[in-house]
C-alpha cells in the first residue's frame, strides 16, 4: 500500500483526518488539566505499591489468592499510581478511542462520520465523571474506561470481516495486546467471546454458500480471539480470588429468584432515575424519528413513554417523590420472591409490584420505539442487540457486586451508558439519509474500497475515480 501525503487525499478524508487529530488534542488537553487528587482505591494500591516495595510478582500471587482474576488490569494499575504523567496520556487516548471508532464501525461514508463524530464525543463527554472516576482516578478508569477503549480495539478485526470490509494487517499489532488486556475483565471477556463465536459462525455459513476457502482461512483469526476469551472466562470463574471475594452471582439456591429480581429492578431503576443525559437523549431521539418516520402510530406513543417515564421519574435532589419510593422499595428488602426459600410469591408488595410492572412495560416500549425509529433495518437489530448487551452487563454487575454497592457507585452504569450511546449513533447514522431517498448512496462493492484507516470509503472511492 502506497503511502499518499495528506495534501493528495480527497477533502473529505483530510478533513476526517484534522477532525481525528483535534479529537485526541482535546482529549489530551481535558486529562491533563484534571486537578489530581488521591482517594479511594488509588490510596489503596499506593499503599500497596510500598507495602510490596514495587515489586510486581508478590502483589499479583496476593490478589489472584484473595481478591481478582483480573491480572492484567491489576498490574496496569499497581504501575501506574507511581507513574501518573502516563495515566493521563493512557487515559487521554482511551477517550480518543471511544470517541473516533464508533462512526467507522457505524459507516463507511466519510461524510457521514464526519457528521457523526461530535455526536460521539458529546455522548461520550456527557458521561459524568463519578462514572468514569468512581473511587479514584486511576484505578476506576483503567478498570473500566481503559477496558472499554481496549475491548473496542480488540473486536476492530472482527467487526470488519462481518461488514465485509478490509483491515490493514498491521492492526493486529494493536488489536492482540488490547485483547489480553481487555480480557482481564470478567464482563467485557465475556462480551467479546459472544460477538468472536458470532463472527466465526458467520464465516462459516459464508463458506457453506460460496465453498470458498479465503472465506474459510478468515475465520482462523477470530477463532483463536475465540478461544483465547473463552479460556479467559474459565479462569475468571474458577480463580481463587474471586471465590475468596464473595461476589459470586446466586443463581440457584435458595433465594435465586430473590436475588435474579434485585438486579432486574435495580437495573430498570438506575435507569429510568439516574439523571444521565444519555438515555435521555437517545428516548427523544427514537421518538423523533417515530414521529417523522410513521406520524402518530403506535410505534409513535409507545416512543413517547419512555422519555416522559424518564423525566418524571428523574430525582436531581434525592426528594422526589417517585424516585424515593422507587429507592425505598427496592432497598427495604420487600421483593415479590422470598429471599430466603424457593417459594414463589408468599407475600405481595403493591408498591413493589407497581414499580416491576412500570419498569418493566418502559423497557419494552423502548425496544418497540428503537423498532420503530429504524424500521427494523441493519441498524435498528443492531442498536437493539448492543442495549440489551449493556442491560445485560449492569445485571450482572448487580448480581455480582450487591445492591448496595450499585446503588453507591456509578462506575457500574458505564457499559450501560455507552451501549446508549451506540445505540444513540446507529439512530443518528440511520437518520442522516432517509430511507428510500434517491440519495443514498448504493452499498460500495468489497473489493472496491478504499484503504483509508484500513478500510474502503464510498466518499474516498468516489473521489478516486475522478481523480
């Protein structure tokens, strides 16, 4: 591949390249004016940094017997609350990650991510920083926002080779160590195994049609992704650490249905209650395109019922009366299934039932809108998968950690948010050319793309063929 001075390129893809590098100063320069402060979790391993004398190897014998699996992040973190200069650079391109490649994910119009991209970063932007911060700078963003940008650079290849798009081979440098980083997370290991062996079933029903042995051989990489996160969450569950943690899921047993009804509500609630921007805006968001799509329909109202479930459920001050008897109900302990036995129902709440039924019939008037706003397209079976991902993982977490631990920490919501914010992107991507306009542009042939960020560009190939 030649290489081509930027001055040669198309407008667009020069102007896709200022916007990129823009991206990342300002990213660097919000990381490096973060007033610094050390509390919680980061005074905790800078105490561990000096009990073990920096010593790298005794700490993780240490954590690995009495507390995590998580060997990769841990050592990431012990290095770095003795070096907080290159926690600012790693977490200033973290940011720049989440931010730049989602709309490549999402399009392979230049025009389109270039409109797409300050919707990226004031999404992600919008997240507040007791998400990203939690219970200190360094440890909370390596154990999460450093995840997030890894597992996002990781699934690069695999995200590719289902859209039918070329990779530059060299990304695999980048993409392999952020895979045996990103997997040192329970959750995102888990994720990245569901859409490796999706990729891998894909590009055999590919075979089994064309009986093509290119298609075949590019199968063998994500498969060995595959195997790697598979054998990455066999460790998780049965390392020592995590058993001597006390934070294992009670999914069977007695009080199963108890706990399994705790992190649904817990889930729904922080939610529809939480004053986060984003879910917000991807409610009016759905709503609009409802609107504009299908004028006052069913699709339409039910559109509707989440943004204003939201808001009025929204608690700013901690007073709202709503909002608190939500909190009340679910943190007195007064669940439909008895915490104790395999009864089903010995005792009935209305109040909590209320909140179940509201809650519930919210989240599946948010799937009908997200329906409706896409017209069950690509875009819409998409941003529904990547939102019940994100619902799936804040359920996890609850079940894992405890509802009293989420309901003190926000850091939890993170992978709920930015599915949001995904899910915010397709809708905005999807809108940006409406169906059936005489404008969108036709699907750009595989072999036809271009090379731009390892990928083809119609806007690029387009501007190559006049040239």
């Amino acid at each position: 591949m030649r290489f081509n001075p930027i001055s040669k390129l198309p407008s667009a893809q020069r102007m896709q390249i200022w916007v990129i590098a823009a991206i990342g100063l300002a990213a660097l320069a919000l990381v490096l004016n973060i007033r610094w402060t050390w509390a919680s979790d980061d005074v905790n391993f800078l105490n561990f940094s000096n009990q073990f004398e920096r010593q790298l190897i005794p700490f993780l014998q240490m954590r690995l017997a009495t507390w995590t699996s998580r060997v990769a992040i841990e050592t990431v973190s012990f290095t770095l609350v003795n070096h907080v200069f290159w926690w600012r650079i790693g977490t200033a391109i973290s940011f720049w990650v989440c931010i730049i490649l989602p709309p490549f994910f999402i399009t392979r119009s230049v025009r389109q991510r270039l409109a797409l991209f300050p919707a990226s970063a004031l999404l992600v932007l919008s997240i507040p920083n007791t998400v990203w911060f939690d219970a200190g700078f360094i440890v909370t963003s390596v154990v999460y926002l450093w995840v997030l940008s890894a597992s996002l650079l990781a699934v690069t290849p695999a995200i590719y080779l289902i859209q039918r798009r070329r990779l530059n081979p060299l990304w695999y440098l980048v993409a392999i160590p952020a895979a045996v980083f990103a997997g040192s997370s329970e959750l995102a290991a888990a994720l990245m195994a569901g859409l490796f062996a999706y990729t891998v079933a894909l590009q055999f029903r590919r075979w089994w049609v064309s009986r093509s042995s290119e298609t075949l051989v590019a199968a063998i990489i994500p498969a060995l992704f595959l195997v790697f996160m598979i054998g990455m969450v066999i460790f998780h569950l049965t390392s020592t650490g995590n058993a001597a943690r006390g934070q294992s899921a009670n999914w069977v047993g007695p009080g199963a249905l108890a706990t399994i009804e705790k992190a649904y509500s817990s889930t729904l609630r922080q939610l529809y209650t939480r004053s986060y921007v984003i879910p917000i805006a991807y409610f009016a968001l759905v709503a609009y395109r409802n609107y504009q799509r299908r004028g006052w329909s069913i699709f339409t109202w039910l559109s509707i019922a989440p943004i204003a479930g939201a808001l009025l459920l929204q608690d700013p001050y901690k007073e709202g009366t709503m909002s608190t008897m939500i909190s009340n109900t679910f943190t007195a302990g007064n669940l439909l299934w008895d915490p104790t036995g395999p009864a089903l129902i010995p005792t009935f709440y209305p109040a909590n039932l209320f909140v179940l039924a509201l809650l519930s019939f919210l989240l599946i008037a948010t799937a009908a809108a997200t329906i409706g706003a896409t017209g069950w397209n690509a875009n819409g079976i998409v941003a529904l998968v990547i939102l019940a991902a994100g619902l799936f993982t804040k359920f996890i977490v609850v079940n894992t950690v405890g509802l009293a631990l989420d309901l003190q920490f926000h850091r939890t919501d993170l992978y709920l948010l930015f599915a949001f914010g995904l899910a915010t992107l397709l809708t905005v991507a999807d809108g940006l050319i409406p169906t059936g306009s005489p404008n969108r542009p036709a699907p750009a042939p595989a072999a036809a793309n271009a090379t731009e960020f390892g990928t083809v560009s119609e806007d690029g190939a387009a501007s190559g063929a006049r040239r």
